[in-house]
C-alpha cells in the first residue's frame, strides 16, 4: 500500500458504471472510490502475481548466499579497513571485480529446484481449492466414494483395482518436493479454505520407493493411468 503522496498525478480517472470491465497491465497502482449518494460494490481479478524473474531470484540469491559464505572461507574474510575512504581513493573499480567474482561463486550455489519448489509451494497455499465439473465430481470422492446411509450400512463401496485409471484433479494442485531433511513431501492445495491462509500449507510424506510412479501421474496430467503401469513392484504397495 502507499500513501497518496507517493502516488503522483492519475493517467486516468473514469467512472464506472454497473456492468463495467476495466482492464490495466501487472503493476498498475489503482485505487477506487465511491461517488457521494452511491453505493458500490467492485470486485479486482488480480492474475499472475509474484511470479516474475524478479520473485525467482528473491527467493534463489539468499539461500545460494548462504551456502557460499558456508563454504567458502572467502566470504567471511574481514572487509578492508578504511574502506570508504578506498573507494575515494580511486580503488572502486577493485572492489566491483573483487564483488563480480564472488557473486559467481554465488550463481554456482543457486539451487533453481529448490527456489521453484518454494514459489509453487507459496502458490499452493495461495491457491482456492480446485472446484471439479459434474463428470469429475463423479469420479472423485465427492460423489463417487463409500457413505453410510442412516441405517449404518455402508454402500458404493470402491476398491483399486490394477485397470483402475487415476490421475490428478488438477495439475497446479499438487507439488512434489524433496526437502533438505531428504524427506519427500507432496504439497497439495485440494483441502485449502475459501478463507485465505485458513490453514497452514497442506502436505503429506511420501517414501521414496513411491516417487517414480507420482512423478508418472503428474506428467500424465490430464490423462489417465492405469494402477497396473505404475512404476511399483509390489502389487500390495500398487
């Protein structure tokens, strides 16, 4: 948010009236009134948010950073003594080249999986849950999973099969991450509330003899896999 002061003048200033769509590009400040003697109701679509090179390397540099001042004893050498009189001792130049190849070493540290895997997990956590069409409501266990009618018998009664097709609701539902503890984990966003960050970031553990075949069912998406194609050996497990 920002103060009216540093707003500067508007490039455009516009009634709307009920019905009405206003379209303005990623990064445009707005700010909307309402008329004396009106009542107004305005809903903002805002799309494609933090997801810009810029958001990227915010969350790549300082992980990377950490990880070279670690190991390398180069970066927790003592800075030189007087530095800023240096600087205007005509030595700046030495001090952008010596900067220039330690952010090298910085870039050969950058774990890009891992910084993606933190943006999709804050994208999960972001996310509504997913809302499924009538055919896939069907399908999941939504609709067509066991219940128990009054009397206490349980019906539709679903068992997995090996020619049982799976895949997944949605493609940008889920993440699948390996952490520093070496644990895999499956981040999903199918549980999320309507309110937002309700709920801490869902997740589940997974081991590691299961990841081949949910690697298959992501890469899958939107087709179906049979149980029997997954990439596990015991049937049981299957």
């Amino acid at each position: 948010n920002f103060k009216q002061s540093e707003i500067g003048e508007p490039i455009l200033d516009v009634i709307l009236n009920a019905g009405d769509m206003l379209y303005f590009p990623r990064g445009t400040i707005h700010q909307a009134t309402t008329l004396e003697d009106h009542h107004s109701l305005h809903i903002t679509l805002s799309v494609y948010q933090k997801n810009s090179w810029g958001d990227l390397l915010e969350k790549l540099l300082p992980d990377a950073l950490q990880t070279t001042i670690n190991t390398d004893s180069e970066f927790r050498q003592g800075l030189p003594l007087n530095l800023t009189r240096n600087l205007e001792e005509g030595k700046r130049g030495e001090m952008v080249e010596k900067i220039k190849n330690m952010l090298h070493k910085v870039v050969n540290n950058m774990d890009i999986v891992k910084a993606i895997d933190e943006m999709a997990k804050k994208h999960i956590h972001d996310f509504l849950p997913p809302v499924l069409a009538p055919c896939e409501s069907k399908c999941s266990i939504v609709e067509g999973a066991e219940r128990m009618t009054e009397n206490g018998v349980i019906v539709n009664r679903v068992n997995i099969e090996p020619d049982t097709r799976i895949r997944l609701v949605r493609s940008h539902a889920v993440r699948l991450a390996n952490e520093d503890d070496g644990i895999w984990r499956i981040y999903y966003s199918t549980e999320n509330s309507n309110e937002y960050h309700e709920y801490e970031l869902q997740f589940v553990e997974v081991d590691e003899s299961h990841v081949a075949a949910i690697q298959m069912i992501i890469r899958k998406y939107p087709e179906y896999v049979k149980v029997d194609d997954l990439p596990i050996e015991d049937e049981e497990v299957k």
